[in-house]
C-alpha cells in the first residue's frame, strides 16, 4: 500500500531533513554510520543541555529557583561521557538506584552529596555499602529499610518514599504506572506511615524528604492526575513536620509519535506552586526520560526489503535486545530513514535480527523506499536503551557515541 505524505513531528534545529538527508546534531547520520558503523547510539550533548536548561528556566519563571533541585535519573543512560558532561553543566546531581549507580556517578565526577539514592529491596549487603558512602542523600521504601538503615546509621537523615496510591504515565499504558490502582512494591502507603515514622524515630533518624514516583512519560494531558498526586503527597508531607523537601521523582514525558501532546513545561511548574508555592520546601525531580531520551538516536542498517502475504518488511541490523521499551512497554520509536528519497511513501514494518515475536521495531509505518545497505534512524532512543540492552542472541555488540556540535 502506498500513502502521500508523514508530517516528521518529531524536527527541530539538531534533528531534521536536509534536502534528502537525516541530520542529527549537526552531522549527516548516514556519514556518522559511514564512519561509525551500525547499530550505533549516537546522542547529542546540545540537546541534553537545552533539556536541562529548560527545566531550570521554568522553574526560575514559576519563582522556584533557589528551591528547586534536579537529579538526573542515571538508570535512563549511564554512559560515562554523558554522565561526565552533564557533571560539567553544574545544572544537575544524579539520582542512582544501586550501589553500582552511586560508584560510577562518583567515578564520573559527582560528588556523593550531589546524588541522591532511591530504591526498593535493598540488601544487607547493599544497605552496608550505602551507609559506607558519606554524604549520600538516601530515600527508604519500606519499614524494613528505615529499621536496617537505622541500624547501621543511627541519628541520620533519610528520605521517605511515600505510595499515593495514584498512578501516572504515558497515554492510559498501565505498565507505565508505578503506584495505581494495582497495588505495588513502590513506596510506603498511607496505611503504614505512621508505622515507617515511628520506626525512623526509635532510631533517631529525621526524616526530611517526602519522595514519590507516580509513572514514567506523562504529558499534558496527564496533569489533572498529576494534580491529584500532588495533592495526596501532601498529605504525608502535612503528617511529617520534619519534612524539607518534597522529591517528586520523574516521569516527564516526551512525545513518542504525531499524536502526542508535548508537556506543557509551564502549567506542570503552575502545579508546584499551586502546591508547594506558600511553602518553604525544596522541591527535587529526578527526570531521565525528559533529559535524554529524544538526545538520542539509534542508528541501524538495512538487510532486507521484501512483502510476506500483504506486508512489506524492512529488516534491520539490531533487535529488540539493545532498545527494549518498544517491546516491553509498547512504546513506540519513530523510523527515519537517513536518506529521504523522493518519491511515494510505503506502509512498511520495520523489524530486527532477534528470534523472537515480539522482535519489532514499528508496524505499519510510511516510509520512503529503502534499499539493502540503507541507514534507518530510530529517535528516542536516547533513555532506557543502552542501559538496559542484554546479549540476547550474542548480538549485544553496539557501540555508543557522544556528539558536540562542531
Ligand atoms: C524513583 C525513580 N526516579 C526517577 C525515575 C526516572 O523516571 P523517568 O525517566 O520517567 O523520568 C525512575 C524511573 O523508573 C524512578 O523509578
């Protein structure tokens, strides 16, 4: 089937069609391929910066600056020169869930009180490490951890990772969803925070962090139930007078396909001042996703082009294994061919070099004819896909990049 015309939603200045060519931060993609090889992470570190940067500047228009904190959440990308990068920014500390997380963000150049931790099942043996590194800001998500914490670091301070009790996330997508109506491992509940205050006060730890994170991607139409999570947060935060600073985690969103509306950056910040505004509380957000994921790209190549039954299939060199949330959260990455060719687009679905059924990348997309050897871009993939990348089949061997503008 042919069709006219796709609307490339996701160009901007770092990320558009030039006459008939892909350009990301400033390069032709098919060169970078050219020069790199396939599959290749490339990101952009202008475009993780005019990430950062906007956040700052809203929260400076909503009045917030000088009480506002933003902790990258490592987990969304962990390669080193980001980290190092983002380091030099001065714009952001880290938010690590490991042990592992804290070493390599400390390796990286942050210091330990840059970082603030926040976790679930945490062992002994992790629980020691933690307590060993001085200065780290920790957030505790059940009764057990605030008595084991207690235990090795009696009289300090922690964070408290609350449960709401409501959930967020990209679209009406349930896996997105980290404290809804299915009850889940996140956070301490309603029910049992006077049990977790009482706990942190037999061992003379002063809770000063309410933190909580309702879901990942949310966009403007999401607010309304972020208004409601703010609203419920702040009955633990009312019930805790020891309280500084609210963390609200992360979840910012961005646009994953054409029908998405961006987060309206301005009514979120309108939302914490509505909220916190005639508080003296900090407020910290841990975004991994909004920093980094539309910062990247993942760049393959072609190895065949054919129609089975009525579809016509691009196959190309990586699968599911080294970018996984098309598969595991149904969240869909956008095709773009490096090289635009004239002519009449074509529904085609694009899939990778994995065994596996689920081993696709998009269905029923319309691109340009593609030939073997072509470049295929997939945006978005900036977050959540190296990171998490497995050997799957062996074929784990990708490569990574950090771009500056030249
Ligand atoms: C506690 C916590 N904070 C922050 C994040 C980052 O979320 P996002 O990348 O959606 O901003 C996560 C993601 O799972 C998380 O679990």
């Amino acid at each position: 089937m042919t069709v006219l015309n796709a609307a490339q939603w996701w160009a901007r200045e770092d990320l558009r069609i030039d006459g008939d060519r892909l350009v990301f931060a400033g390069r032709p993609v098919a060169d970078l391929v050219r020069q790199f090889g396939s599959p290749t992470f490339f990101y952009s570190a202008k475009r993780v910066l005019s990430n950062a940067e906007r956040l700052h500047s809203c929260f400076r228009d909503a009045g917030l600056e000088g009480r506002s904190r933003i902790h990258y959440a490592m987990k969304a990308n962990r390669f080193a020169p980001l980290l190092t990068f983002l380091k030099g920014t001065g714009l952001v500390g880290i938010d690590a869930c490991s042990p592992n997380e804290v070493e390599h963000a400390i390796a990286c150049g942050f210091r330990a009180e840059e970082i603030s931790f926040t976790n679930t099942s945490l062992s002994p043996r992790d629980l020691r490490r933690l307590a060993g590194i001085d200065g780290l800001r920790i957030n505790l998500d059940s009764i057990g951890a605030i008595r084991s914490w207690g235990t090795l670091a009696p009289g300090s301070r922690i964070g408290i990772r609350v449960n709401p009790g409501l959930g967020i996330g990209r679209t009406s997508n349930d896996k997105l969803s980290y404290s809804g109506d299915q009850t889940t491992k996140f956070g301490i509940y309603r029910e049992q925070f006077d049990d977790a205050l009482e706990m942190a006060d037999r061992h003379n730890l002063t809770v000063d962090t309410i933190h909580f994170h309702c879901g990942c991607g949310y966009l403007t139409p999401q607010l309304e139930a972020l208004d409601r999570i703010l609203e419920e947060a702040n009955w633990f935060v009312r019930r805790c007078p020891t309280t500084r600073s609210v963390n609200l985690g992360g979840g910012l969103g961005v646009p994953h396909q054409a029908t998405d509306e961006p987060l309206d950056l301005h009514r979120w910040a309108s939302l914490l001042v509505q909220h916190f505004g005639s508080t003296e509380l900090a407020l910290e957000i841990e975004p991994g996703d909004y920093l980094v994921k539309d910062a990247g790209i993942l760049a393959l190549s072609v190895c065949g082009n054919e129609v089975k039954r009525r579809t016509r299939f691009v196959s190309v060199d990586a699968g599911f294994n080294v970018a996984i949330e098309p598969a595991m959260y149904g969240l869909p990455f956008e095709p773009v061919p490096a090289l635009w060719r004239r002519g009449p687009l074509e529904l085609v679905t694009v899939v990778g070099n994995i065994n596996e059924a689920l081993d696709v990348w998009a269905t029923d997309v319309p691109l340009p004819s593609l030939e073997e050897g072509d470049c295929l871009a997939l945006i978005n993939a900036g977050a959540y896909s190296s990171s998490m990348a497995s050997n799957h089949c062996m074929r784990g061997d990708w490569k990574e990049f950090l771009l500056f503008d030249e």
